[in-house]
C-alpha cells in the first residue's frame, strides 16, 4: 500500500508535522479501542486483527483510563500531591490527569510529556487548565529521562512531592533499553513523598492470547511493545513503599465498584510512595 501522509500543525504553526497514516500508532490504536475517532484506517484495521486475538483488548483499554483516574484521584485527595508528571500522554479523552487532579485541587499542576508531535498538538487543542492551575506540555522521549527531568523542573517544584504517571507507556521501552533504571532515574529526581503510578500490559494474564496479540501487533504498529510479567512489573517499583493493594490487575486496584473490578483487565498496575 502506498504512503498516505498528512500534514497538521503543530507546537510551532511555521513548522508542521508528517503524520504517516501508513502503519499503525499504538496512541491512536488505544484512541479507537476508547471509541474516540482520532485515528486511521489502518489504526482501526489494526484494533481489529487485536480484538480477534484478544478480545478483552477495549475492557483493557477502558480499565486502565478507570484506573488512571482512581491512582489521580487517591495522589490528590489522599496523598496531597498537587503537582504531576504525566509521560506517554496518549492522545486526550476524558479524565485525563489534570482535570481529575485540579477536580479536587484546582490548583494542580501538570506537565504532559510525549514523543508524537501530533498528541501534543491534540493535548493544546482541547486540554484546557483550571484557572487556579497549570497544565505544560514536553515534547520528550522516555528512553532520555534526564532531559524529561530538567525540562519539567521549569515547571514543577522538584522540591515538593510529584506524582510521577506512567500509564502504559513502559511497553514500548524494549528490555536492552533498560526500562527499570529509567523510571530509577526519573523517581531519583523526585523528593520523598513522591509517588510512582504505573500500569502495564501483562504477559502472564490470559498468556496465550498476549502472545498472540504481541505476534500480531508488532508487525503491524510503528513502535514494537513488549509485555512483562507481574514480577517485572513489581520490579518498577523497587526501594519505594506500595500503597493497597500492591501491584495487582490494574482492575482490582481500588474499584468504585464490583462492575469495574470484574473487567479483565490485562494489565499490571500499582502505586507507590518514595520514603
């Protein structure tokens, strides 16, 4: 099939984006699996080969923004924390991290972070702050978190407690890449108090159909994904204290409900404060 490319603006209206809609973007696969309409032919065709592989992929799918809201909603009423990390964006849909935050706090701050220049162009275009807060957006990689470091520290105060959101986004960082000292180095840079929140694909939740979903995604997406097990999973949270109920099925983390705890979920999720 030949190259479709689109071109949208970006950050800088004088310096546009390519957007190769020829292979599949994990960001926009996820957006589809949402019901949201930010994505391509080849985005859908693509959810779709998952769907017959997984079935349960869109419950995942769901579960994890469920998730993404209950870890916000417990850092900023429970923990305190007003200022958060948020890397691996995603393309926005509802409760995103800083409106569930300043929901509770209007004065939260957060500063987004993604390597897709057209999310970032998505999340200026409809993220809109609470008056008494701040949202920011980084146009960073994960596999540089030093620069994710310096950069966001000219917004947030690193001497204050910050939850550091990484909702998955650590599959795509490959195992020779070292993806448990990158979340060490980002965690380093926090003062105690922070926390860490974090989910992640599993590989030994229904561990056939991920094996067969990873087989038939890779070739497919323009960013290859690797799942991990729970014990790989658990290792991000290393030296740092879980809060309940540990690293469980991102699911049975703190539900609002029976209905939400009984999705099946085919993540692992956690969160956990540095001391």
């Amino acid at each position: 099939m030949a190259s479709e490319w689109n071109r949208e603006d970006v950050a800088a209206p004088d310096e546009p984006a390519l957007i190769d809609a020829s292979a599949a973007h994990f960001a926009r696969v996820y957006d589809y699996w949402l019901g949201g309409k930010d994505n391509f032919a080849v985005d859908r065709n693509a959810a779709e080969e998952a769907k017959q592989a997984f079935p349960n992929i869109a419950k995942s799918a769901r579960a994890n923004r469920a998730f993404l809201a209950r870890a916000v909603r417990f850092l900023a009423e429970e923990a305190g924390i007003r200022q958060f990390l948020d890397i691996g964006t995603g393309i926005p849909t509802k409760n995103n991290t800083h409106e569930v935050a300043q929901s509770v706090a209007p004065q939260s701050r957060v500063v987004y972070v993604d390597n897709d220049p057209v999310i970032l162009a998505h999340a200026r275009a409809l993220l809109a702050s609470h008056e008494a807060g701040a949202i920011e957006y980084l146009d960073a990689d994960l596999r540089d978190p030093q620069q994710i470091v310096n950069r966001a520290g000219q917004v947030l105060d690193f001497s204050q407690p910050v939850g550091l959101m990484l909702m998955t986004v650590l599959q795509h960082i490959d195992d020779e890449d070292h993806p448990h000292k990158i979340v060490a180095t980002l965690m380093s840079a926090l003062p105690p108090g922070s926390y860490l929140a974090l989910s992640h694909p599993a590989r030994d939740i229904s561990p056939a159909a991920m094996a067969k979903l990873a087989d038939l995604l890779n070739p497919l997406m323009s960013e290859r994904i690797t799942f991990r097990t729970r014990a790989a999973v658990a290792g991000f949270f290393g030296g740092l204290e879980l809060a309940e109920p540990g690293v469980v099925q991102a699911s049975k983390w703190r539900p609002d409900s029976e209905l939400e705890a009984a999705s099946p979920a085919a993540l692992w999720a956690g969160v956990a404060r540095k001391r």
